[in-house]
C-alpha cells in the first residue's frame, strides 16, 4: 500500500537545487555561487533526511508525496520513496554538500556550480522515480552536465558520448520491446538482454568501463566524483532489471562482476596516476554491489545493499580527500612518495579512514555488507567467495600503497601552509562519524536494507519471471536476525 508524507518532501528536494542553478548561473561572482549552492545543498540534505524520517514513521514500503504538484497537473505521480531509496536520498545530499563545501577558492572558477546544482536535481529526481519513461528521461538528463563541462574545457567527449548513447539507446528500445512482447516471448528475452547490456555499461563493469577512466582524466575531479558515486546504474538494475530479467541471465552478471571486481583491483594496485587509481577502485567496489544483486537471494542482496549505502559514503570521501590533495599540489603520481601528513593531517587521517571502510574493514557497514554478500552468494557458487575476499585483499592493499605513497615516505618543503581549511575539517569530522556510527552499530541499517531485499525479491515473484525457492523466503527475518545477535553477542 502506497501512503502519504506528511509534507512534499520530495518535489521540494527537487526544487531547492533547481532554484539554486538559476541563481548560480545569474551571479559572475564564483564565490557568492559557491556560497548559494552550498546553502541549497545544505537544504536540500535537510529536506531528504526529513524525508526519511517522515517515511520510517509511516510502517509501509513506499510513500508519495502529499498535495504533490504533479499529481495535481499530470494525474500520475512520477515521484516516491521506499525502503530501497529512503536513505539513499540524504547519502547524495550530503555527498553534494561536502563537495560544494571543500571546494577550494581557488578552484571555485572551473567547478561549476550551476550545473551542479542541476546535476544535484536530477539524480534526487533519479532515485525517487521508478516509473520506467520518466526514469530512462532522467538519466538522459544527467549524462548532460559531465558532458558540457567537458566540452567547456575543450576536451574530447567522443568515448563517453559513444557509451552514453548506447546506454539509454538499449534501455529505451529494451523497454519498448519488454512492453510490446511481454516476458514469456522471444521479444522479451531480447529486450532482457538490452536492458541488462544498457545497465552494465552504466554501472562500468568490463569491457564497458572505460567511459569511467575518460570521465576521470577529462572532466574536474568534482563533476567526475558526483556522477559516478550515487552509483545510478545499480538503481536501473533494481528498478528495470531485476524485474524483467531470467534467474540465468543475473547469473551471469553476476559472474561477470565478480571478474571485473578482481580485475579492477588489479589494476588499482598498479596504477601510476591518482585519478585512474581511483576510477579502478570504483569499478571494482560498484562491481562488487553489482554482483550481489544480481544473485537475487536476500542474504546476498541485503549484504550488496549495505555495501551500496557505505560506499557512497566512504568512496566519497576517499574521492574528496584526493580531490583537496590535488587542489595543493596538482594531478597526483603515486609512482613517488609526496610526505604530505605532517601539512595535512586532517585529510591523512580522513584518507586512511575512508580507505579501509570502502574495502570492508571492521568497523564498517561494508564489513557486515561483505560478509552477508558472502554468505549470500557461496549458495549459489561455492568459490565465489574466495573470488570477493580476494578482490577484496587487492583493494586493501593498494588502498595503503595509495596512502604511504600521498601522505609518508618523505619530507615535502612548502613555501605556503598546506593544511585543511575549516570546511575540509568538516567534512572529514562528518565523514567520520557517518562511516562510523553506522559501523559500530549495524543493526537498523542492516534490517532495513533486508526489508528492502525482501520486498525487491516479492515484485520479481509477481512478474513470474522465475520462482523464488530458498530455504529463507522473502519475509522471513528469522537468518538474518539470529546472524545479527550472533555479531552483537561477539562485539559485547
């Protein structure tokens, strides 16, 4: 049953930041736009969170807005919120939020803030949609702005246009045929196949990732760190994949994923360059969630889910401390050690933090995501999880390679202090007690992305697409909370 908000958090989310972008593009002064979308993002996360606690307090699955606007004019409501996409909302928003705030001033004339701001409405919009022509739209939309900056800086957009273009090119025609042929036809296992090639190609997974490292090297670290990281082809693969798609065809995905995770861990731990470093260990971490859903059993698919929702936050600020490194001393060669702890602490600390907490270690909800994901995916195939441990063990290791490269190993001499600005100091204070206070206390996060597993697992059944049959049926928490007790009982 589909319940009311109290308020219409989500169209006011949208909007805030659409105001912003035309205030944005009005100012010339970098600064004073700098300082408009920061207060809109600022906002908009309070809006989200609002969100989220207005639809915990409802006890359903999903929400729309109440007196929405769209309703009132389309007839139809393009726009709700549910247990997958509650919390997801306020990860993006506050992702914008530390972004607009580290920026430095001296950076602020090449980051554009109005497209930003932009950006920042269509991918809240995005992850509140899953109506099937108003989301493929979307993201139609947000390939745009990445794709402006970089023919701003005058650089070449051939490769991310080309699989740009064949991404929403095989979700539109996939959708066509799915809803001209039905299922159970021959047209249908076409489109099945469209859709899930448009949604590897958007999630990176090999050889459909190179997009990923062209948008690293040619576009601002920023833009490249907001587009990637809500990770939007993971929420097609919810929304228009899982659906639709044979327990064979997410197999393979599935498989398919899992090598592309071990691959891009290998090459994250011989890159030379930073911006490639971290565009590999991206790949590698959104293969990882990638292949945890596409198992589609609920203890795999809740351990995917939390790495999903800590990703964002650890990767974001892993990407955000490199991006302030770079803003002091330029494009980063790990091929030499920089010494760069004793200028910056503050970012050190927030680097190693967020490093370890992206590759699951204790501490983390990736930590309990990766080992439900492992749980959940050796049912399905035995030596998978020595598959993930291994990427796993790869990530970590060029996770410290990374860290004693930028911030040890000698001692840099500066003509001018190199140490984080308050706003820096922030977002690492915010990072930190995010990436930890839901790590120290897994148990609200874990159950409610195990109710969002459940009830994505229950439309799957409805399809007919398959038929679910597992010792632990969707609804049933009784695994999932004997695990948990088992955890706290070991943490005590």
């Amino acid at each position: 049953m589909i319940r009311d908000l109290h308020l219409p958090w989500l169209e006011l989310s949208i909007a805030c930041p659409l105001l912003a972008a035309m205030v944005c593009f009005y100012l010339r002064n970098h600064l004073l736009a700098q300082k408009v979308a920061l207060g809109s993002s600022i906002v908009t996360f309070l809006l989200t969170v609002g969100e989220w606690i207005d639809f915990g307090t409802l006890g359903t699955f999903a929400a729309q807005d109440r007196g929405s606007l769209i309703r009132l004019l389309l007839g139809h409501e393009f726009f709700m919120v549910d247990e997958l996409s509650a919390p997801l909302l306020p990860k993006v928003a506050i992702l914008y939020t530390l972004t607009i705030a580290a920026t430095m001033r001296s950076k602020a004339s090449r980051f554009s803030f109005g497209l930003t701001m932009i950006s920042e409405a269509i991918i809240v919009a995005t992850l509140s949609c899953s109506y099937a022509p108003v989301l493929i739209f979307l993201l139609l939309l947000g390939t745009i702005p990445p794709w402006l900056e970089m023919r701003s800086r005058g650089n070449s957009t051939r490769v991310y246009s080309i699989y740009m273009v064949a991404h929403i090119g095989f979700l539109i025609l996939g959708t066509v045929l799915l809803s001209l042929g039905g299922l159970d036809s021959a047209m249908g296992m076409v489109a099945a196949c469209l859709l899930v090639v448009s949604a590897l190609i958007r999630a990176g997974i090999f050889p459909a990732h190179t997009w990923i490292i062209d948008l690293f090297e040619k576009s601002t670290f920023g833009t490249a760190i907001l587009f990637v990281a809500p990770m939007t082809g993971t929420y097609v693969v919810m929304r228009l994949v899982l659906p639709a798609v044979p327990v064979w065809g997410l197999h393979g995905v599935a498989m398919l994923s899992l090598l592309t995770a071990v691959y891009s861990a290998g090459l994250a731990l011989v890159q030379t360059e930073a911006r490639r470093y971290f565009a590999f260990l991206f790949i590698g971490h959104s293969s990882l969630v990638l292949a945890g859903l596409e198992i589609a059993n609920p203890i795999g698919m809740t351990g995917a889910l939390c790495i999903w929702l800590e990703t964002g936050i650890s990767m974001g600020g892993f990407a955000l401390t490199l991006r302030a490194v770079e803003a002091r001393i330029g494009r980063i060669s790990l091929d030499q050690y920089h010494g760069l702890f004793n200028h910056t602490p503050y970012l050190g600390a927030l680097f190693l933090l967020t490093g370890l907490a992206s590759v699951g270690f204790p501490g983390s909800l990736a930590f309990v995501g990766m080992e439900l994901l492992i749980e959940g995916t050796v049912d399905v195939y035995p030596l998978v999880g020595t598959i993930i441990v291994l990427a796993a063990m790869l990530n970590g290791i060029s996770v410290l390679r990374a860290y004693f490269r930028i911030f040890t190993g000698t001692r840099h001499v500066a003509t001018i202090s190199l140490r984080a600005r308050p706003p820096e100091r922030a977002a690492a204070i915010v990072m930190s007690l995010l990436i930890l206070g839901v790590g120290l206390w897994p148990g609200a996060a874990v159950r409610s992305r195990h109710h969002a597993a459940d009830a994505l697992l229950k439309i799957r059944q409805t399809t007919g697409i398959d038929k679910f049959e597992k010792e632990e049926q969707p609804g049933d928490h009784s695994e999932l909370d004997k695990w948990l007790n088992i955890k706290e009982k070991k943490e005590h």
